[in-house]
C-alpha cells in the first residue's frame, strides 16, 4: 500500500479508484492544429480523465546531423536522422495555448511531456497541472529538477531504466522539495510485444519507492492495461489517434476511439471486479443462501424419540436448523413431533442426557 496522495485537477490518483487513464496524443497531429483538437475531442468523447501531448522542437532534442550516431538503425523508425524524425513529429511551441484553451473550452485536463527548460517555461506559463517525464529523459536529473521546481504534480516513465537510475530521478524532484510523484512502469519499444510487458514490475516499483505506479503501455491492444489495473495500476497512459488508417509517426502502436472508449470501460470493470480491501461477502450472493444445506426431518418423529441418521440428514435448502449442529442434534431426544419434509429447529431437541 503507497501512502503519497496524488492529484492532478482535483482528481484523486489513488488505489481507491479506477485507474487514472490518459490520452497521448504525441504526433498523431499529423502536423495539423485543426487534427489535433479534434483528437483532444475526440479523447474527451472517449471518456478519458485528461490529454497528454509533447512539448519540444526539433533544435531542442538534438541536432541537424547526419552522422551515425544521429541515424535510427532499428525499430519503427529506422533509417531516419533524429532530426528529421522530430521535425515530422513535434507539436510547435505557437500551438499550445490554442490547444490549452480548446482544452478548457471541452472540459477536459491537458498537460505535457517539456523535453527541455524552454519547454517547462512555456507550460508553466500556460499553467499546466502536471509535468510528464518520458522515459528516455529520465536520465536527464538537471531536466527533472528544473520541473520539480514548478511544484506541480510529476509523472514519470521509467523505461530503460535501472533500479538506481529511478532512484536517482525520484531523488532528483525531490532534493528541490517536490516529491508529489507518479511512476509509470513502461517498456520502452515501440510497440512493446505483450509476452514483455513485465506487468510484475508494477508491484515491486510500488513495494520499492512506496510511490503510486501506472502503466504507460505501448503494447497493441488493452490486456495489458486491463491486468495492470488488477494489480494495482491507478494510471494508464496509451498513445492516441482518430484514425490509425491517416498514417503518423505513433499511429501503429495507437489507439482509436472505440478502442480508447473500451479501455476505459474495462479498465473500470477490472478495477470494481477487485472488490473491497477487507475480507465481505457480496450482497448479491444472499439469495442463493436458500440452496445451503441445513437440517430437515427425512421421516415422521415422534415426541420423545431418539434422533437418529435415518431420520435427520443434511439437505438443500437451507432453511433448517444449519448444517454445523448436525453432532448435537443426532442422538438427541425429540421435544416436538415432526413430519417428514420439516425443518429441523432449536426447539426439536435436547442435549444428550437430558
């Protein structure tokens, strides 16, 4: 059990609730403002709880090089200069306050990934409720710092990550005072084959770091967000699109709306199938109670006889006298007559020795 509380726009992110579920829209833009407020829209009339997106341009991820070390060589993406991929896939600084306002106009928490300080200016100033680390600035603890320091809640991806580094970055937030942190397990590969989801994970970041953990999910389909939920998940992220058909950079590895709109719906079913945190029975199994066996009479008795096996048994239903007094009453004597079919009551009979 963690102890933090977390809360982006007062939405509580906790075990006591569904799990926390956001739409990452990242460059399934397509390089269009007009598409990118649709796919905020369209993640509200999904029934998500907010929108993320990516706050950076291409000059502040990296350079304009052809070099090997700046060349893609495997995955989704590969043969692609980093500099040519970021400039298909960014979200333009001149955007945000138009997508900041649109946002707000449908009723739905916008916030984002900043990749460098120029990028936590700009969404401080738009006054973003929460600042999301991607897994592969993680690293970056002067970044994390300059975040931490805006004293807004902080979501943070731990792929590629090891045991020290997640310390470290976790350390990092908080030596500038803002431990207010929600890990993500995720698996940085794009997409992530479900049999390497390690969905284990989950358990022992919560376990180390006493810290609220989610699944930012990059796998195709829902299960893994679905059997993250029941083992405690209280946040899933899963990338975005109106249309996987429209192409993009994201657009394999991402969600369509009906799709979206199931996770929702499954993530909360898996979240109210767990039931309470302390030992109940359900309401809806009272009436089947009737079907318990108890005791009834299975021949006439007479006032005074000895109850015996042949003439008390343990049958369905459960009307009788419960089926735990079985010892007691067999050997007893009979106070009250009975029939055949009666059920056996308190009143049937006596102590031995009586």
């Amino acid at each position: 059990m963690t102890t933090n509380s977390f809360v982006i726009n007062s939405r509580e992110i906790s075990s006591d609730y569904a799990p926390y579920i956001i739409a990452e829209v990242s460059a399934n833009h397509n390089g269009s403002i007009l598409r990118a407020k649709e796919t905020i829209l369209a993640a509200r009339n999904a029934g998500v709880d907010a929108v993320k997106i990516q706050t950076y341009t291409p000059d502040t991820m990296t350079i304009d090089v052809h070099k090997s070390d700046f060349l893609i060589d495997d995955g989704l993406w590969k043969g692609r200069s980093l500099y040519d991929l970021y400039s298909e896939a960014y979200t333009p600084f001149e955007w945000h306050k138009e997508l900041f306002d649109c946002a707000n106009e449908i009723g739905i928490t916008l916030f984002s990934s900043p990749f460098d300080e120029t990028a936590v200016d700009l969404l401080d100033s738009l006054d973003a409720p929460a600042y999301k680390v991607a897994s592969f600035e993680v690293v970056d603890l002067p970044l994390i710092k300059y975040i931490a320091k805006k004293n807004k809640p902080i979501l943070m991806s731990t792929g590629m990550a090891s045991y020290d580094e997640i310390g470290e970055a976790l350390e990092a937030a908080k030596s500038v005072g803002n431990g207010n942190i929600l890990l993500f397990h995720c698996i940085s590969s794009y997409p992530a084959p479900l049999s390497e989801a390690n969905l284990n994970m989950i358990s022992i970041l919560q376990k180390e770091f006493n810290i609220q953990v989610g699944l930012s999910d990059h796998t195709i389909g829902n299960l893994a967000s679905v059997l993250a939920t029941s083992i405690g998940a209280t946040a899933i992220e899963k990338h975005f699109t109106i249309n996987r058909s429209d192409g993009g950079v994201d657009s394999s590895f991402s969600l369509e709306p009906t799709e979206m709109n199931a996770l929702v719906k499954e993530t909360k079913e898996a979240f109210h199938a767990l039931g309470s945190k302390s030992f109940s029975r359900s309401s809806v199994e009272d009436g089947n109670k009737v079907f318990r066996r108890s005791l009834y009479f299975i021949k006439d008795v007479e006032e005074g006889e000895v109850i015996t096996n042949e003439s008390v048994r343990r049958i369905r239903p459960g009307f009788g006298l419960e089926a735990k007094y079985f010892d007691h009453v067999i050997g007893s004597k009979c106070l009250i007559s009975a029939k055949r079919g009666d059920r056996v009551t308190i009143q049937h009979f006596a102590k031995r020795g009586d």
